[in-house]
C-alpha cells in the first residue's frame, strides 16, 4: 500500500468512467426529486387556494380569514416559508385561475410555483393561461422563456406573427391583449 494521499495515486481502470456515469445518475436523480418536491408543493399550494375559496363561498369568510390563517400556517409550521398573507392570497389566485384539478396535476404542477405566479400575474385571461401551459410543455420551454413570452407574448402583435411563422404544429395564439395596436385577429 502506498501512503500517498487518495488524491495523488491513480485511479484503477476503468474507474473515471464509472465516476462520470455516478456524477450522471446522481444528477439525475436530484432534479426528479427537486421536481417531484415542486410538484408537490404546487399541488398542496392549489388544494390549500381551492379549500379558501370553497370556504369563502359557504361561509361567507373574508378576507380577514387570510390574515389568520397565515399567522396560524407560520406558527405550526415555522420553519417553512410560504404561509404569508400575500402568498395565501395567491394560491386562492391560483385555485380560481385553474379550477380544472385534473389539469392542475397533469400540465401546471410542472411548473415552479413563482412561474405560476408570473403566469396570474402577466396573463390576465384563462385562455391564455392554458395556452401557455400546453405550449411550454409541448415545446420544453425553459422557465425564463416561459416567462418572456408570458410578459411578451399576449401583448405582442410582432411577437405574435413571429410565433405563427415558427410554430410547427400550427396552434392558435391566444387572442391578441394589446391596447395599443390591432392584430388581425381582433
């Protein structure tokens, strides 16, 4: 046995093979489980809008239910972030934006939760909404170019025509948003 440090003596054969395929597998393996924590959350974050706005709507609760139940979620559950007045109402958003739970948990739960966000955000109507949901997983948008084309996209006409001349399957745009100019679509 040599008694030069592990770093300094030559690996066996075949070892950096081997290596470069464990450094593969174990990535691999840490963004499904980051995606499957995401996904998770997205889920609970809608069920938890949804439970709001059916209580909302039976008990006739308001607003001031938000600003507790917030202040409840953080004292159980101090160590995790989330539970704040703002992002409570943003999942009560998110419910109502998205009332199809079996479309929630096959298409939007793929997205990170401050996607979803950008999406309520810069898409006012639910048309456009799911459009963009279809198509960012039907193309693999990356998440800043899901982002762009959500700020971009719906007010553009120029963004518009350029997405009609590149779109291989030919799938409507949703309707044009801009105040400013008319599409031909309008």
């Amino acid at each position: 046995m040599s008694d030069l440090p592990v770093g300094l003596t030559s690996p066996p054969e075949g070892y950096t093979d081997w290596l470069v395929e464990l450094k593969a597998r174990i990535h691999t393996a840490q963004q499904r489980a980051t995606l499957a924590v995401n996904r998770e959350l997205v889920l609970l974050y809608w069920q938890i809008g949804r439970d709001i706005l059916a209580r909302q709507a039976s008990q006739g609760w308001g607003a001031k239910v938000i600003e507790r139940l917030a202040q409840d979620l953080r004292a159980a559950f101090p160590d995790m972030k989330g539970f704040s007045p703002r992002n409570l109402k943003y999942m009560r958003a998110f419910a109502e934006a998205w009332p199809d739970a079996e479309f929630v948990q096959q298409a939007v739960a793929q997205f990170p939760w401050y996607h979803q966000l950008a999406l309520l955000d810069r898409l006012p109507d639910p048309e456009s909404r799911r459009w963009y949901g279809v198509k960012a997983i039907e193309y693999n948008w990356s998440a800043q170019h899901r982002t762009d084309r959500a700020r971009i996209g719906a007010r553009s006409c120029i963004y518009r025509r350029r997405f009609a001349m590149s779109n291989p399957s030919n799938a409507p745009f949703p309707r044009c948003l801009s105040s400013r100019r008319r599409c031909a679509d309008r």
